[in-house]
C-alpha cells in the first residue's frame, strides 16, 4: 500500500508505458494510413468512437468501483483482526497463567504468520507476473519473498509450529490446536466459564476472519467482467485514433498539424488503458502488488504489541515501508 502523500507522475508512466507505447503505435499507423491516398477513406466515424468509449467508460467505472470494494473489504478484515488480537492478549495476560498466556499468544501468532503465507501465494488469475508489476516490485520489498513459513513458525512455537507448517493448511492447524487448548482450560478449572466465554467468541472471530480472507484470496473478481471491461477499453482505444484523425484533417487539412493525432490520441487512450490496468491490480488485495493491503506490516505492528504485552523485551523491528510502499 502506497503510504507517501502521492505517487510520482514519472512512476506512474513507468509503470504504465506499455499502455503508452501501444498508443503511440495505433496513432502513428492512423495518420500513416490516412497520409497514403489509397488508405485515406479508411477512417472511423466519431460519432461511433464517442457511443463505444461512453460503454467503455461505463464498464470500466463499474469495474473500479466493485475492485475498490473488495481491496476495501480486505483492509477491513485485517483492522478487525487487529481488534481481535489485542483484545485476546488483554485476556490471556489478565486472567491466564504466564506461561499459559504465552502459549495462546505465541500460537496466535503464528496463526498470522501461517495466514500472510497463504494469502501470499500466486493465483492464475492475479497479476504479479506481468512484466510492469514485475518491474515495479523492484522498488519495494515483500517479507514473505525473504522467508519461509517453517521456520518462522518452529521460531514461535517449536516442534508444534514444524507440525503445523506440515499440515495442508497450517492456519487451520494453528486454529484447531488454539480451540482445544482454550477447552483444556476449561475442563482443568483454570479460567471461569465467564472468560472462557470471552476466548471462544475471540476463537470464534479468528475463524470468521480467516475465512473472509480466504474468500477474497480465492474468488478473483469475475472474470467475466473483467474480461468484457478489457475487451472494450482496448477496442476503444484502437479506434480512437482513426476517429481522431479524421477530425484533426478536417481542421488542419493534410499538412504537418495532423501529426497533432498522436498526441491527443495517446494521452486519452492512456488514461483508458491506465484506468483499466489500475482497477486489474487492485482486485487481488493480497498478492503483493503496489496498491495491495499491507499485511505484513499489520501482521508485525500486532506481533510487537503482543509478545510486549507477555513482557518481552527483545522486540521485532517494525517493518518501515521502502519508497513509499507498506506491504
């Protein structure tokens, strides 16, 4: 997540140049075309360029705004996670045993670090693969790249954190292993039914966090629409500058203004594509793109608020964001 006051005009160009050069391709070959006689009729009316970028437009802005949604969503999962551990260290740490609250903390943790793994890894559908956001990744650094889950969870837990990170979905495991230790609690007397109460509801909410995660992590935006929006916006642009040329000739006539087509031609295909390429990356909040939640950080910010609740000192450094970016 970008956390500067604003992205860089040049970064974003970088980013999207492709966009640009297509553009800048498509306009050239327009006014080409309409330079060699033989070529010249070959124009699109604007009346239908303008009916299909308003549907581009259209399908576009409802793309934005159900990924806006979703990354939306996302981040709020994760704020009510935040909720959820600092209110679990509070009652451990009040009315558990030290030891007895260092378990439940420690595993709690580990629960977020097997968690992060999961959403960090690559689906088809996500676009951390492509070469722009390949490229752009350079700029900013991603935990889990330098890591791996079986060590960071034998760190907290030990031989319970190597078994986990062993099983099919070691948040799962973590979870389970948290629930059955909460009812040995109960069963041995050593917290009142009152607590106990309070532990499963927060037990209760991990599990419900989780599994909004998971369905974010797992559902892309459909592709359906996703597709249908792309579509469009590349049709658009492709007979933009065909629709552009016609009317600039008709201003300027044949002469060295009509090389003013690919100016205009290239910045309003750009902010089509960008637009596009923008509400794309932003509909998988996880991946690791620029734009995405930070989890990591989040992930770091509860650990240190925690183990400083059990009374270590020894503190993980908070994880600062590089050029602007948190993840």
């Amino acid at each position: 997540m970008h956390v500067g006051r604003s992205y860089r005009l040049r970064d974003f160009v970088f980013w999207s140049r492709r966009s640009i050069l297509y553009m800048t391709a498509v306009s050239v070959l327009a006014v080409v075309m309409h330079l060699v006689p033989m070529l010249s009729a070959f124009t699109v009316p604007w009346s239908i360029v303008l009916v299909i970028g308003t549907t581009a437009s259209f399908v576009a802005g409802f793309k934005n705004s159900q990924v806006l949604q979703r990354s939306g969503e996302a981040l709020q999962t994760f704020s009510g996670i935040v909720a959820t551990s600092r209110m679990l260290a509070n009652i451990c740490c009040d009315f558990t045993q030290p030891e007895v609250a260092r378990r439940i903390v420690l595993r709690h943790l580990a629960w977020l670090t097997a968690l992060r793994y999961f959403l960090r890894k690559s689906r088809p559908w996500e676009t951390m693969s492509r070469p722009s956001n390949r490229e752009f990744r350079r700029r900013y650094q991603i935990q889990e790249d330098s890591g791996s889950l079986p060590a960071e969870l034998a760190t907290l837990m030990g031989a319970e954190g190597k078994a986990a990170a062993d099983a099919s979905h070691p948040a799962l495991a973590l979870l389970a292993e948290q629930g059955h230790e909460i009812n040995m609690l109960l069963q041995r007397g050593d917290i009142p039914s009152q607590i106990f109460g309070e532990l499963s509801k927060l037990y209760r909410e991990c599990q419900d966090h989780q599994a909004r995660c998971e369905r974010i992590k797992n559902s892309p935006y459909p592709r359906q629409y996703a597709i249908v929006s792309a579509m469009f916006v590349v049709i658009f642009v492709t007979l933009l500058p065909f629709g552009i040329v016609q009317i600039v000739s008709e201003l300027a006539g044949s002469g060295p203004l009509i090389w003013l087509t690919v100016p205009f031609s290239v910045l309003l295909g750009w902010i089509y594509l960008s637009l596009d390429q923008v509400g794309e990356n932003t509909s998988n909040p996880f991946e690791g793109n620029a734009n995405d939640v930070p989890i990591s950080q989040i992930c770091r910010d509860i650990e240190i608020e925690m183990r400083g609740k059990l009374g270590d000192k020894d503190l993980p450094a908070p994880l600062l964001p590089v050029n602007g970016i948190a993840m």
